[in-house]
C-alpha cells in the first residue's frame, strides 16, 4: 500500500477492509457526533469485529490527541519518511456544529471497558493523571478547557460533567478560546495562541497541561460519541 501512495496517492484503491477503517477515522477526526449504527454495521459488514472496531476508535482517539499537540507546540516530526508530505489548506474550514438540542443522546454501543479493558484503563490512568495528579492548572481552568472542547465536539455528556465551567471572567474566556481553536481548526494554531495563555500567567508547563487536557478531551469525547 505504501509503495502504491509513493506511485499515485490519487489513485490508491483500498480493500474493503481498510476503505471501511478509512471512513471511520475521517468520520470520528472530522465530525464524531454524525456517527450513526448504520456506520457501526457498515464496519461490522467489512469483516471488523467489535474488538477490532473499538480498537480502531482508541487509535482515532489517541491521533487526535497526539496531533493537536503537535499543531499547538510547532513540534516538527523527528524522522523522515518516503510519503509525500501532507499539505494543509489553511483556508479550510470546519464542519457546522448542530444546535446543542441536536447533539446524540443515546446509549452505549459498545462498551469500551469490557471490549478492551487495558486500553480502557490506560485512558482512565491517563484521564487521573491530566485532572487530578498534574497541577500546573487550577481545576477550574481544566475544566473550563475541557468544557469548551467538548461544546465544539457536541458532546452533551462531557458537557454535563463540565457544566459548572462556562467561562465567567477574561481569563476563563482565554482558555476557552484555546481550547476552542485547537479542537476545530488545529491547523491553524501559531504562536500568538500560546502568547494568549502567556498573557494570562501560564507558564511554559501550565501551557502544556492545557495543551493536554484538550487533547485528552478530543480524544474522549470521540470514543464517547463513537461507542457510547
């Protein structure tokens, strides 16, 4: 497949296996709260087993993650690699986000926990250690963080844990702000975005925790809207 995408990226033709993995990942990266049964049988159809579909959701979840603290850092990737490189379209434009009264309410599809118990643990590990254990933010601001990337990814049960950090102050709107640009246009992250958080007092290890607690809110909001 590699050497097809080094021949003609344009023209590569994917087996049904790996077309169906494809459309789940643009799906959940592009607009998570859109993901119906109907996608969930299309995966089943392809041969993925429930096992293999939460797995891939993880993975999706996990790049989620990784990426938008590639895009708010400026990290460059530390090797090389034969593919074309990536251009972005810095005029591209997010996806319209439904009414709050539109978001998915539903119960659970696929219980994560029970699928994949490790990699549930990890994420719950790693859930402690952004709020609970790291303290380079108040609870407050992560939670303000979290809020407003949740709202962009139309997560109404994220929403609800987080429903006391609506932002009140400039700070808080600050905040909001930061989380709301790298969850819906992380491509467009510079560094006047870190400046803001400078201006209101993060220091370079607060600016990564806020950096983290909205990836981790990216990715957990997509394996909540994709699974339940």
């Amino acid at each position: 497949m590699a050497a097809q995408v080094l021949r003609d990226p344009r023209g590569l033709v994917l087996p049904p296996r790996e077309r169906a993995l494809s459309g789940l990942a643009a799906l959940l990266a592009e607009a998570p709260w859109t993901l119906e049964d109907e996608d969930v049988d299309r995966l089943r159809a392809a041969s993925l087993s429930d096992e293999e579909i939460a797995h891939a959701v993880a993975i999706v979840g996990m790049f989620s993650h990784f990426t938008r603290a590639a895009d708010a850092t400026a990290i460059a990737p530390d090797y090389t690699s034969p593919l074309p490189r990536l251009e972005i379209d810095m005029s591209r434009e997010p996806l319209p986000r439904p009414a709050p009264e539109d978001w998915p309410r539903r119960p659970a599809r696929l219980r994560f926990d029970r699928l994949l118990p490790d990699i549930a643990g990890g994420f719950a590990r790693w859930r402690d250690y952004v709020f609970t254990a790291t303290a380079a933010l108040s609870e407050q601001d992560r939670a303000t963080l979290a809020r407003a990337a949740a709202f962009q990814l139309c997560d109404a049960g994220a929403l609800s844990e987080h429903a006391h950090a609506s932002p009140s102050s400039p700070r808080e709107e600050t905040l909001a702000g930061f989380a709301e640009k790298l969850t819906l246009t992380p491509w467009r992250m510079e560094q006047a975005d870190v400046e803001a958080l400078r201006s209101i007092g993060l220091d370079d290890r607060a600016v990564l925790h806020a950096i983290a607690v909205v990836g981790y809110q990216n990715q957990a909001s997509r394996v909540r809207l994709a699974l339940g």
